[in-house]
C-alpha cells in the first residue's frame, strides 16, 4: 500500500516537472526544472526499492 501511494505521489511529480519544464522554455529558468527532475529520479528509486522490499516480504509470507 505504502509503494502504491508513491508511485501517485512520483505521477504527481512528473505532472509538476512537465509544468517545470513548459516554465522553463518560457522563462530560460533551467535550474528550477533539473531540481524538479532530480527530485522525480529520487522517489523513482525510493519506489523500486519499496517494490522490491514489498516482494521480498510477501515471498517470505509465501513461504511459510
């Protein structure tokens, strides 16, 4: 349940760095773009790690 809400939480951060993005065409403000991407990237992994512990524990389930 806790990896299914930050992939919604990483679907709304990739919604604010498109907007980030059409800003930064507009404005020339690269930075505030790439600090947004760097910030999807980090919950992109935290994410994958989330859906690899989330296996790892219904494996052990399984197992039992």
């Amino acid at each position: 349940m806790l990896a299914q809400a930050a992939w919604k939480d990483l679907n709304a951060k990739q919604s604010e760095y498109q907007a980030a993005i059409l800003r930064a065409l507009v404005t020339g403000d690269q930075e505030a773009a790439e600090k947004i991407r760097q910030e999807a990237h980090d919950m992109l992994d935290n994410c994958f790690d989330m859906n690899a512990e989330a296996a790892r524990a219904q494996m052990t389930i399984l197992k039992r």
